[in-house]
C-alpha cells in the first residue's frame, strides 16, 4: 500500500483494529483476524503468515480452554470439572475472545509491515513537530547507546576488569557499565542541546517537513474506511454482538455489521493483492 | 471563540468515551482504559507542544528514553529486572515532573518498538509516565531520603505490576472477576517481587551518579529542570 | 567590511582562576581561509565558540566582536559551525532528519525547507546514504553529513573545529578538498581550528597561532615558518628545512629545494635492537563475523618480543580493531592460535591490555582519582597504586577532575595509566596518537617507549605514518586481513613506497633512510 500516505494506511489498519476489539461479534472476530492473515501474507509473504496464524490460533485455543474453566454461564454443558460445568457457550465465548486478541495482535504486525517508524514520526509530526523532533533524537541516541554500552563493556574487560564469570561479578560489571553509560548521556545531551542552538533550535516554531502530502485517493480512502468503522461500531452496539449466554446467537444486525466489517478488512486486501499482482507481472515482462 | 472551540473538543472526547462505555457492554471497561490512556497521553503531549521548551530539556529527555530504553534492551535476558522504571523516576526527581512523564511515556512507545508494540502501548505509556510525573512532584522529598526512594521505587514497581495485570484481566475476560484477578496476580508475584526488587535496587545505585551528573550539567553547560 | 572582527576579546570561564582567552584582537576578511592552531586547551574552541553566539559558552566576556559589520548577537543564521566529533553533535536518527534540522528551526514552510535539504543534499552528493541511520555511517561520511547539516543555511562564515583530526588520511584528504572548494568557489569564509596541519596549511590565506589563550602569531603561512613558538606544529617540509631562507611548505616544494641544496646521500639505518624472549606469537589467526561470512582476519602471523614495540599500520576497515580484540581476547578467532609466552591464551587474564580506541570509553567513576581507585578495588589490588601510577603517567594535577574535561592527550595520558594499572606484559594501543596534538604525541611516545625500556611489549595499530616511523620498532601492514612485510622499522620505511611519510617522500631518490623529519634535518643540516 505504498501507493498510499502513511496517515490512510495506519487509519486502514486502526479501523480494522478497533472492530476486531470492541465488536464482540464471534463472525466479525473470525472475518477480521483471517482478513489480518491475508494481508500479512499479501504484504510480508506466506512464512510470516504461517507463524501468526499458528499464535493465534494457539491463543484461541488457550482461551476456548480456559475460560469454561472460569466462567460457568450457557445451557449446553459438556462435562463437569471439579463438579463445576463446563459450557460449550463459555468455550465460544473465549473463543471469541482469543480470536478478538489474536486478530489484534496479526493486525499490529500488519502495521509494523506498512506504516515503518520514519513514517510514523511523519504523521505525529504532522500534529505535534516537537515530539516528532524528541522521538526521532531518541531514536538516534538508541544505537549510539547500545554501541557505547558494548565499547565500555570491552575497554573494562581489556583493561583487566570483571573477568570473572560469577553472577554477582555479572551484576557488578552490568552496573558499572550501566553508569558509565549514564556519564557518556549526559555528555551526549549536552553535544546535542549544543548542536541543536548552533543550528537555530527555538529562534521559530518547528516546521515538520518530512511527511507525504495526502491526494485525493487518501481523502477518499479515510473516510471510506472512517464510515465503515463508525457503521460497524454502532450496529454492533445496536445489536450486533453475538449473544453467547444461555444459548448463542447471533445478534439482530450481526450479519450486516459482518459484511460492513468484511468490506473494510477487503478494502486493504484488494489494494495489496492489486500491488503484489503488478510487481509479479512487472517483474516478469522485464 | 478559542476557549468555547477547547470546551466543544474537550466536550466531544468525553462524549465519546462515555459513549464507547455505554455501547461495548463487557468490554467498557477496556475501552475506558485506553481511551484514558490515550488522553493522559495526548493531554501531555499537547501542554509540551505548546510549552517553550529549551534545547537543553529537550535533549536531556531524548537521552534520558533512550537510556532507559537501552537499558531494557541491555537487561533483556533477565525477565522483569529492568532498569527502566528507575531511570524514569530518576529522570522525575531530577528533570522535573512533566519531563518525568514525557520520558515514561515515550520509554513505553519507543521500547515497544523494538519489543512488540501491542494493544497495552497506550495504557502502559501512561502508566510509566505517571509514575515519572509523581517521582518529580515529590522530588525533592525523594531527593532527600533514601527509604523514602526506596519505597517510592518499590511501589512503583507494584502498582506497575498490578495494573498490568489488571489490565490483563480485562482483556482476557467477561469483565472483572475477582478470583481471575486473584490468580493472575498469584501467577505474577514472581515478576512483582522483582519488578519492585530491581527497582530499589537500581535506584540505590544510580541515584548517586545522576545527582552528580546533573549537577555537573548545570555547572558546565548550564542545562537546568524546568525552564532555565 | 570584516568577517569576523574581534577587540581586546578577553573571556573567563565561571569557575576557572585563569582566563580562557585574553587580549583576543582578530580580524578576518571576507572569503578568507583561515586557519587556527595551537595545542588543544589553548582556547581555540573557545573562540570559535564565542563567534557563534548560539554556542557561547558561559562566563565573563568583555571586549567586543563583531560579525559581518554587526555587534554579534544571536541568533546568527549566517555563521555555521561543525563542532569537534560529528557523533556527539547529532540530533537525528537518520541522514535526513539530520539535514533538515537546520531548514526546520528556521521558521520556513515545508516546501522551503525541502528544498533547502534537497539542494544540499544534490550539491555535496549525500544521495546515497540519504534514508540512512547515522549509526550505520563510517568516519569520514559523519564528518561529510555534520558538514553538510551546518551548510543546509548557506553561512557565510563557516567554523569547523578539528575537521580532520579524528579521520584516516585518505578521508581527511577527501574532507579538506571540499572545504577548499567551498572557499574558493562560493567564497565562503572559513576559520578552522586544527592541530594536525599538513591539509590545507599551504592553502590558507592566514595561520594563527595560539598560545595559552593569547594570538602569539597571525601571518601568512609562509611567514609562520619563522615562528620558533609554532616549531613542532608545522608541516613535515617546513620542519624538515626550518632555518632555510626558502622554507618550503608542501612535500613537493621540499623536493625541489632538496634538489638544488648541498646534502648528504645517505642516513644510517638505526642499529637493530635486541629484545628478550618471545612475548606473544599468532599462528595463522582467521576470523569471520558469521560462519559463512567474509573474513575479517585472513591468517594473521605476528611476532611480538618483550622490550618491543610493534606497529601496525591499516587503512580503516582493515580488521585493525578486530585483531586487537582477538588478541586482548575479546572476541575467538575461528581458527589459529594466539600464544603468550608460548603458553595458548584462554581468558584475558591481566597478561594482555588493550587501550581502546575511544580512550573516554574506560572511565566509569566521575573523577580520574575515583576510578583508578575504583578499578584497583574490582581488581583486588592495593589503593595506594591509583597515586603512584598517577605520578608515573605525570597526572597528578589531573587526580580531581572529571575524565571527559580532560583534553585529548591527558585522555591517553589517564586512560594508559588506568590500563596499566592491571600489570601486563603485553600492551595493545588501538590508534593511540589519533587526535593528539604535536607535544601530547611526543608525550606519549616518550611513556611508551619508557615502557618498552621496562620489558614490556606493545602492540600499536594506526594509520599515522609520522608516529609509527618515530616511536615502532618493527612495522608491518595490516592489509585485507593479512599482516604484511613485518620488519624493523627502519627497513620497513627506508623501501616504503606509497605508504611513505612525508619526509620520506621529500627525500625519495635523494637521501637514502631519511623517514623521519629529524633524519632528513641530519642529512641537510650535517650531523647536528
């Protein structure tokens, strides 16, 4: 969806998000966490959507299993545990709740394979420069950090230094590197707050420059997806989550919440399927 | 117009929140968390978009997320003994209380970058930044007495802990269940106990180091909390 | 009107006794090449400091300065500077964010600001590296970025302290042609401050001397000849003909006044030392970073004896750094072995030290005094020893204060002392003289060559020729992972090639083993 700004492509992925968690729907759980595999297959390729889907699924199982064990609510009882019931309704129930995080979680890959952190400070920028300009600092001082901690570690070692392997040694040398690290910081951000004044820090307003400008396709496209999100939030409160106690059934717009739910997930799938389907045919002609 | 334009926006958010409470039935719950977290969140962040800010601040809470973040990238191998936490209340105590809960906050989005970012970010954001924000109201209470730093750590190690589980719990479950709650925080007293362990432990030892460091700034570079 | 015009400058720091600077009178004209010398803690960053008012460090100023015709106030947009180490001045994570820093805090629109970036980023050929981290850059294309990032504003005057002090030659050089090109072709003005002067000295329009904080020379380059205080900070050429009427500043003028001046045909070869026994030995060491990645080691043979100092010279990326780490056993070779004392080597067991290359890097506790001591204790060694190896190192003076407002040759100074403090026999130096300013280098030279004098063997690599030549025993190169044509060093420069000194070059076809400055001085001056 690199077609697309960053800001429709993370409102792609929230809008799935925020169906697949407050739904409460065990069709829409379904349909978005299988919509979350196809895009994650589409986007990243089959072994990433392989190993998700097997979590989540593990996921589900966990919660189908255990929460009858906890919740002794439905009509349908299939064995006794401790002489307590064990329901086939709590079983679906915790199914769809299994499916609901899981789908969550393929959703949230998803979005680290679509929306990548530049363009993500991109879009904060967009709101809050400051911030953008705080995280993207931060950023830079990650590497330069982990790398100092590994210096220091081995100038301490190559000068003699906690040679010794016992755990209290380990803790001693962690620290102590740990607090070399915090001296380098301090010297780190006194360089910074330097550089940042020799260049004009605090004379104007931040402008946040690097972002993509949204055309007509991102308009149409948030909205789109902002429309579907708020119909499938409503007719689910309305009435379209799944009723799991005493009996299961569907709610009185499930289904239409469902299809509403289904042509938002379809929406990123189709633009993916349509990129990945030129790149095979591009590459192949030449 | 300005004023009435805040109180409509501010109007609007609670319109939505307390709808999303009426609506999800079971799941309000979790809805209210992390819209609440996102509006603690949001509301700081806003005040330090807003705030005139020195370069030096700046780049003192920059350095102060990425140590804390590197130290639980550093500490990864062991589970739950992180230094995060204690630098984030040390960047409270020794920053000020709103740089303390940018640091805790953004330490909370930006290690998840490297960890996973999951549907907790939001409410572990304002978690970490709440515990920043209160180490630097107290401060310099803090600053003075050892024991009360201590248990100033340790607590916020325990309620860390507790509202991670808690949070666990209404994501896992139709609603809040006290015996759930109860197994889960059984299940989890191993990593408490060291969250708050650790906790008193690094600030023992770091707390020391960072006084000096900061004032070492103030003397040479002349980089001081909250506005100078 | 002046560039940069400077009157009775004088400047104090908060807590200091002395002033930094006293009695500053400068004058700088416009499109003026400049360049600013002394040894480090004269004051030159400090001046160049105070002629970016954004950055003026914080203390007592009297004196006036005026820049471009105004009293100097900030912001000043129109002056940009590089400070002294590209890493500690980055304020972004990526190449990008780090060129528009500048454009994005000077209240443009976005349009104006992409396209400031985007027409710095076309002119200095950054494209490449563009969506780059800034971690993941060498040397020489920080230094490229830092530049650039000072020059998104198009400054008229450009401050660039110790552009090239921290880099290898061969991007030192690359570094030093663009700064004269943006001299001579956008006219910019630039004052560098630089204590390694063999780029650019001939080129400049004024040197200036500093002593302690005070302008004690401010001439032409060729006038700096004759300035007996700026001996030891001048070109190889210029020494090696310092007193001659025609002091040539550039290797090629050496050679053509060798030409026409009387002078001896050949040096003696300094006599071959003899060394004690076999203090470590490598046997076709290999390694790789992954199983079947490329080697970074490729079969390293060394010799090394006590009372010898070994240099090897490498360009950056030659598994310099590796080796030593393998050695100090930081890190296994896959395959090959390393024997100390003839005996295979498991652990680092205080036999072998290492001098990291970012010598900072060693010190944990907030004064010098404070980590020896604290070393000694993790040590288990007597206290006492952090006050005797500092009187040894000469450092005394340095116990109390805080290890990074050390300046670059009491950084080496300490942290060789905090190295030794674990008693080795065998010393490895990871570019020890990098950054030194001409006394510091001779300083430590003279620690170094004590130590060998005391049995002790060190192990040096670099890529300084000029210091290799003076203080090694034997040389070899380190090359593609493999060590080359390992002999005594007099042997080794004598048949130098490509990889000559200065004086050596200066000498070529004329005098036979002149490869140091006080070698050629010999066979020009007479034996003296």
């Amino acid at each position: 969806m690199r077609g697309f700004a960053p800001l429709s492509r993370l409102a792609a992925v929230i809008g799935a998000l925020m169906v697949i968690m407050f739904s409460r729907s065990l069709s829409a759980a379904c349909a978005g966490f299988i919509a979350g595999l196809i895009c994650l297959l589409l986007n990243e390729g089959g072994r990433r959507a392989i190993k998700a889907g097997a979590a989540g699924l593990a996921v589900c199982a966990a919660t189908a299993i255990i929460d009858p064990l906890f919740s002794h609510r439905g009509m349908t009882i299939l064995l006794f545990v401790n002489d307590r019931p064990y329901t086939l309704e709590s079983m679906l129930y915790g199914l769809e709740l299994g499916l609901s995080l899981s789908g969550a979680g393929v959703w949230l890959t998803v979005l680290r394979g679509l929306v990548n952190e530049r363009e993500m400070l991109g879009i904060f920028g967009r709101f809050s420069p400051k911030l953008a300009m705080t995280i993207s600092m931060t950023l830079g001082f990650i590497p330069r950090l982990i790398r100092k901690s590994r210096r220091i570690r081995e100038a301490q070692r190559g000068a003699g230094l906690f040679s010794g392997d016992s755990p209290s040694g380990r803790l001693e040398e962690v620290s102590a590197v740990f607090t070399a690290c915090m001296a380098w910081s301090a010297e780190a951000a006194a360089g910074a707050a330097q550089s940042m004044n020799a260049r004009g820090f605090g004379t104007h307003r931040v402008t946040f420059s690097d972002r993509r400008t949204l055309r007509l396709k991102d308009y149409l496209f948030i909205s789109i997806v902002l429309l579907l999100t708020i119909s499938g939030l409503v007719l689910s409160a309305l009435g379209g989550a799944t009723e799991f106690f005493p009996r299961v059934s569907f709610g009185r717009y499930e289904m239409a919440m469902a299809a509403v739910y289904m042509a938002e997930c379809i929406l990123p799938i189709i633009i993916l399927a349509k990129e990945r389907l030129r790149w095979t045919l591009c590459t192949a002609r030449g | 117009m300005k004023k009435s334009l805040k109180a409509a926006l501010f109007a609007g958010c609670m319109a939505l929140i307390a709808g999303g409470c009426l609506l999800f039935g079971d799941r309000s719950v979790s809805w209210l968390i992390g819209s609440a977290g996102i509006a603690v969140c949001g509301i700081f962040f806003a005040r330090f978009e807003k705030k005139e800010t020195t370069s030096g601040e700046i780049a003192l809470a920059a350095v102060m997320t990425a140590l804390s973040v590197t130290g639980r990238i550093i500490f990864a191998p062991l589970p739950a003994f992180k230094p995060c936490a204690a630098v984030i209340i040390l960047a409270g105590i020794y920053l000020g209380a709103e740089q303390g809960f940018l640091v805790g906050a953004l330490t909370a989005l930006i290690s998840n970058f490297f960890f996973t970012q999951g549907i907790w970010t939001p409410f572990q954001m304002m978690i970490w930044g709440l515990t920043g924000l209160l180490a630097g109201l107290i401060g310099d209470r803090l600053k003075k007495n050892r024991l009360m730093l201590c248990i100033f750590g340790a607590l916020a190690g325990l309620c860390y802990s507790v509202f991670m589980d808690v949070c666990s719990v209404l994501w896992l479950g139709g609603g809040f269940t006290p015996e759930r709650f109860l197994g889960l925080t059984i299940a989890s007293a191993w990593f408490t106990v060291s969250y708050m362990v650790s906790n008193c432990i690094f600030l023992l030892m770091f707390v020391k180091t960072a006084e000096r460091i900061l004032e070492r700034l103030r003397g040479k570079y002349g980089i001081t909390k909250g506005g100078g | 009107m002046d560039a940069v015009y400077c009157e009775g400058l004088t400047f104090k720091y908060n807590d200091a006794k002395a002033p930094a600077l006293e009695g500053i009178d400068l004058k700088v004209g416009r499109g003026e090449l400049v360049l600013l010398m002394g040894r480090s803690g004269c004051g030159k960053t400090t001046l160049l400091k105070l002629l970016k008012p954004e950055i003026a460090p914080f203390g007592e100023l009297s004196g006036s300065i005026s820049l471009l015709g105004k009293k100097a106030e900030s912001p000043q947009p129109m002056v940009g500077y590089a400070a002294q180490s590209p890493e500690e001045s980055f304020v972004s994570d990526t190449v990008y964010g780090e060129i528009m820093f500048a454009p994005e805090n000077a209240g443009l629109s976005a349009e104006e600001v992409r396209r400031a970036a985007a027409e710095t980023i076309t002119r200095f050929g950054l494209g490449k590296f563009l969506r780059r981290k800034l971690d993941e850059l060498s040397g020489g294309e920080k230094q490229l970025v830092s530049l650039c990032a000072a020059l998104v504003m198009q400054p008229e005057i450009l401050l660039l302290d110790e552009p090239f002090s921290r880099l290898d030659p061969v991007t030192a050089e690359d570094i030093s042609s663009l700064i004269l090109r943006l001299n001579r072709e956008a006219g910019t003005t630039v004052i560098i401050a630089e204590h390694s002067t063999e780029l650019l000295f001939a080129e400049c329009d004024r040197v200036i001397f500093m002593e302690n904080g005070r302008i004690t020379a401010n001439t032409s380059p060729r006038e700096m000849c004759g300035v007996s205080a700026a001996d030891s900070f001048l070109p190889a050429a210029a020494r090696a003909f310092l007193g001659h009427e025609k002091c040539p500043l550039t290797v090629r003028e050496g050679r053509r006044l060798l030409a026409e001046i009387p002078h001896a045909k050949e040096v003696a070869l300094p006599e071959a030392r003899v060394f004690g026994e076999e203090a470590l030995r490598t046997d076709g060491l290999r390694f790789a970073l992954e199983r079947r990645g490329e080697d970074i080691l490729d079969g390293v043979d060394i010799v090394l004896h006590k009372g010898e100092h070994l240099a090897l010279i490498g360009a950056n990326g030659c598994g310099k750094t590796t080796l030593l780490r393998c050695l100090a056993g930081l890190t296994k070779a896959y395959s090959g072995t390393v024997k100390v004392f003839g005996k295979r080597m498991k652990k680092p067991a205080g036999m072998v030290a290492l001098l990291p290359q970012e010598a900072r890097d060693i010190f944990i506790q907030p004064t010098v005094r404070e980590d020896y001591i604290f070393a000694l204790k993790a040590m288990e060694k007597p206290e006492k020893m952090a006050d005797e190896m500092l009187a040894k190192m000469g450092c005394e003076h340095l116990a109390d204060v805080h290890p990074y407002d050390l300046s670059g040759g009491e950084t080496q100074l300490c942290t060789l002392g905090r190295v030794l403090l674990c008693e080795p026999d065998i010393l490895l130096l990871d570019e020890p003289t990098k950054g030194l300013d001409a006394v510091s280098r001779k300083a430590f030279g003279g620690l170094i060559r004590g130590l060998c004098n005391e049995g002790k063997a060190v192990l040096t690599v670099t890529h300084d020729l000029e210091s290799a030549a003076e203080l090694a025993d034997s040389c070899a190169i380190l090359c593609g992972g493999r060590v080359e044509s390992l002999m005594p060093a007099g042997e080794f420069f004598a048949r130098a090639g490509s990889l000559s000194t200065a004086a050596g070059r200066i000498s070529r076809g004329e005098v036979e083993n002149a490869y140091t400055v006080e070698r050629l001085r010999a066979a020009v001056w007479g034996a003296d």
